[in-house]
C-alpha cells in the first residue's frame, strides 16, 4: 500500500508532530470452501430424491438440511462418524451411492497416517514426504483410535506430499485428508444449490505512518511476527544439533517456544512451535541417555582400573610362590611332640602340618610363627590324621 508522504511540509521541514495514519481495506471473509466452489446444475435436485425427477451433474455445491447429521467413514450407518454437519452447512458432493453422498471433506477433518512412511521436512514441520509406496491413508476420527480407523481415504506413492497437523498418537501422524479424499453423508439431508456466492473482497490490510515525511511501515500482523521468530528459533535448533552431545542445550530455546505457544494470537504457528517442542523432547532424552552411558563408562573404566591394580599387588605377593611348595601362616603344634608346625589359611583353616628337615631344622623357626611364610620341601601323606605333611627345609616370609 502506498505510503501518506504527499504532505508539503515535507519539502521544506520536518514537522514535530508525528502523525499515525492507519488504512483499512474492509472486507468480508470468504465463509468457506464451498461458497468457492462451482456449481455445476442441470437440475436442482438430487437424484432419487422423493418426488422429484432428472438428476444432478457432480460435483456440485450443496446445502446440509438437518442438523446433527454425521458424517461417516463410509457409505452406510455401520462406518464410523468422523463429525457432525448442523443445517446451512455446505458442502461440495463428489458423487452418490446407494442413498449416501460422497463428499469433499468438511473443514476441520483430518486422516491418519503411520509415521514409519513420512519424512518430516525439518524446514516446514507441517510438510512431509511419503518414502513407501503403496501407504495407506485411514480416515480420521475423534471418536475412533488411529490402530482402530479402518476406513481406507487414499493410497500414496513415494514422494507424496502430505500436510502434517502437528498431532501423533499410537505412532501415526494426523494428517490433512489427501487431494481427491472424501467422506459420506446420507442424501436425505443434502440439497444442491444453484447459485454461487460472488465474489467477496479481500480481508483487511493495516499500514501505519509514524511521520508524514517517512514511508510507511506494514504492521506484520502477530502471527507472522510468530511465524517469523519460530522460523529464527528453528535456525538454533540445528546450529544445537550440529555440536557435540555435550555442548548441546535447548533451555533458551525452549522457553521461546514455549511463549509462542501461549500467544492465542500465534494461529497455527502454535502447532509449529509445540511439534519443534516435541521434537527437542527427544533430543534431551538422546542427551540423558548419552550422559548416563557416559557416566556407566567412567565408572566401568573406574573400575577395572581398580582391577588391575588390585590383580598387579596379588601378583606382586605371590611372584615367588613357584618355588614353594606351600604357603600359608605358620604355627606352633604340640599335639604330634616338639618341631611339629602347621600351615593355616587367612581364615584360620587348616592346611597341612609341617616338619622341618636339614637346614630348616637347624633354624630358630620361633621368628616366624604367625608369619605368612612360603615352605620349601616335600609333600608326603600325615597317616595320623589322614592329611598331608610338608618336610620343609627352607622358609622364608612372604606377603
């Protein structure tokens, strides 16, 4: 729109006043797909209509005469209702069969598709891509779980473009209803009409002036100043995404997110906004998790540091256990008469006895009682006892 800078105090001197100028362009908003839609009559009627006779030539536009009157799934009472249509309601009839008319789906409609198959475009979170063929689009209800809405909508190819309404449940993605999609409402409440609307101007646009001698600015209205800072917020999102796990961190963008989707001002910059919320969701639990198995790493590598110093001090105390016959804690036992010895373990427990021999036996062995000592000898059977005997000739402390 033109700017208000046509004033003569502008081609001499700035005026001190400033003056706010604002230009509205009323209009009427379409009310709707079907006031859009042509009408193509040869007769207005529908046919098998009681008591009227020719047919109608589809598509056409038609008008819903009742109210509360179901939309459903399928031609028949024995589908699943996906909404309701209140008299006045318009509707754009794609055809007829067996009393039900099959029509282009209402405002407000939606399908389901698995998420498996859709590629979301990180861009535009409200675009995807189809990367099977063959991919089964189910139409959509409130009142039917997404594994349960049986009712095929359409079939799309790889590379199919769908709309994403920002909605996932039992792991589909609510999805616009594809192009050539349609629902079924029951003939007895559709009646074709033979006009269409004209033409209605467009909605209104708002342009302000905060001086006569400057240009006008367009006031962005709040939705795209939303959807230009979501766009901003979704640039730092991948620049986190780039960096290493450990460096990343979200908690500023969240909370920009998060006064987006407060502002009812927003419009479906709301969707984009709780979708990229979602999304981050997942990445901080990709964060935890990563932290966490860092941290079970540590401690693992912690560990087996200890190990290994643990198994390096054994070695170190048995280093030289080859050439001993037996090792263990060396005590006094009188049972068996004078220099008879024994050999316990750690916990005390009985080893075998022990007599010295040669040089041994010309030791002071008294030194050594309670020491862990290491024997060298020779092992034979103690008959008294049924146990073994050790006829050692040398000792020597050990570790």
């Amino acid at each position: 729109m033109q700017a208000l800078t046509n004033s003569p105090k502008c081609a001499g001197q700035r005026t001190s006043h400033r003056i706010v100028a604002v230009i509205i362009v009323a209009g009427f908003a379409s009310v709707g797909f079907a006031r859009s839609a042509p009408t193509l009559l040869e007769n207005p009627a529908v046919a098998g209509s009681p008591g009227v006779e020719g047919a109608v030539k589809s598509p056409f536009v038609a008008e819903i005469t009742g109210n509360d009157v179901y939309v459903r799934s399928g031609p028949g009472t024995n589908y699943y209702h996906c909404g309701k249509l209140f008299k006045g309601d318009r509707v754009q009839v794609l055809g007829e069969q067996d009393g039900w008319s099959r029509v282009t789906p209402p405002a407000g409609s939606f399908s389901w598709i698995s998420m498996q198959y859709v590629s979301i475009n990180i861009e535009d979170p409200t675009m995807g891509a189809i990367t099977g063929d063959g991919v089964r689009v189910y139409t959509g209800s409130d009142f039917v779980e997404p594994m349960h809405s049986t009712s095929r909508q359409a079939v799309l190819k790889r590379g199919d473009k769908v709309k994403l309404l920002l909605e996932e449940k039992d792991d589909y993605y609510k999805i616009a209803p594809p192009p050539d999609s349609c629902v079924w409402v029951s003939s007895q409440y559709v009646k074709p009409i033979t006009e269409a609307p004209e033409q209605e101007r467009p909605p209104v646009v708002v342009t302000m002036l905060t001086d006569p001698c400057q240009p006008a600015a367009e006031v962005l209205p709040v939705e795209a100043q939303m959807h230009k800072k979501f766009k901003e917020l979704q640039k730092q999102v991948e620049t986190e995404r780039a960096k290493p796990l450990a460096e990343q961190s979200y908690a500023e963008i969240k909370k920009a997110l998060a006064e987006i989707v407060k502002n009812e001002e927003a419009g479906k910059v709301i969707r984009y906004a709780e979708f990229v919320l979602k999304q981050i969701e997942r990445f901080e639990l990709a964060l935890a998790v990563a932290k966490t198995v860092q941290a079970q790493n540590e401690e693992l590598q912690k560990i087996a540091k200890q190990i290994d110093e643990a198994q390096t001090t054994k070695l170190e105390e048995v280093k030289d256990i080859g050439k001993f016959t037996v090792i263990g804690r060396l005590q006094e036992y009188q049972t068996y008469g004078d220099g008879h010895y024994k050999i316990v373990d750690d916990s005390g427990k009985m080893v075998c006895y022990a007599l010295p021999t040669g040089v041994a036996k010309a030791t002071d062995l008294s030194k050594f009682v309670g020491d862990k000592v290491g024997l060298v000898g020779k092992i034979e059977p103690h008959v008294p006892t049924a146990g073994s005997l050790v006829r050692f000739t040398e000792v020597a402390v050990v570790k």
